[in-house]
C-alpha cells in the first residue's frame, strides 16, 4: 500500500497567555477564525498530560489554510521556554511568505520589538526577517 500525505493543514503553538499572542500573530496579518476549550479523556492522551485543559484559538491568514493555532493549557504546571538561539540546530522555526518585501517591511516595522534579525536578502535572493512571538518562538517572514 502506498502512502499518501495528504499536507498539512496547521501548526499549532503552545503559548503561555493567550491575548498577547493573539495580538502578535495579527500583528502578522492572521485573523482570529475559531477558537475552543479541549478537555477530555483524547486531550489528555493526545497530550500525555492527565487532565489537560487547552484553550486553543485559531488564527487564518487570507489563504485560509495552512492556520497557525495557539494552544494554552491551563492548570498547575511548568509553562517555561527555553528559547532556543536562533543559530541553534535544534532551534524550530514557523516560516511563513508574505506577498511582498514591501509588507515583510511594514510587518517588521510594526514588530520591531519582537525583530531579532533582518530584513535582508539571503543567498537564495529571499527577503527574510527573523522574530520571535511572546513566547519566544522563532517566526521567519520571508518575501520574494
């Protein structure tokens, strides 16, 4: 049998305060789209966490899909990131494409608390900007 990947449809991001990063990623030209409190025998087995309780909130960009969704769980424990540096080859990063280097400008602009490096051109001739969400998740925008 063959296997068929189908894509994928959203990345999710645990946060650890839903309003600041709902702010950040519209910031980023997503709008919020949905949003629901998962609770349950599935959450916790798809968690490894018993009783987890997760805000989730989705957050749409114009294309509709791929989302990006912020999962807050709430309850007693360790909510803590260890930011990664960004030269880290463990270090993850969420790579979305705007239209335009002219908006990757005015996002930035926008951002620039949040901007660790850029707006450059790289060696494949992408505009890029690197920043990071209220969590410290590493954002990359690039632009052609």
């Amino acid at each position: 049998m063959q296997d068929i990947c189908l894509g994928i449809d959203h990345s999710a991001v645990s946060v650890s305060s839903t309003a600041p990063s709902i702010e950040f990623y519209e910031g980023l030209g997503l709008d919020r789209s949905g949003g629901s409190l998962n609770v349950g025998r599935e959450q916790a087995l798809l968690d490894n966490v018993s009783n987890a309780v997760v805000e989730v909130t989705a957050l749409t960009p114009a294309e509709a899909t791929p989302h990006v969704e912020l999962l807050c769980y709430r309850g007693d424990f360790d909510r803590r990131v260890q930011p990664q540096a960004s030269n880290d080859t463990a270090a993850t990063r969420l790579v979305l494409t705007v239209e335009s280097r002219a908006t990757l400008e005015t996002v930035c602009a926008h951002l620039s608390g949040a901007l660790l490096r850029g707006p450059e051109v790289g060696g494949d001739n992408l505009y890029r900007a690197l920043l990071h969400d209220p969590d410290g998740h590493l954002i990359c925008l690039e632009a052609p």
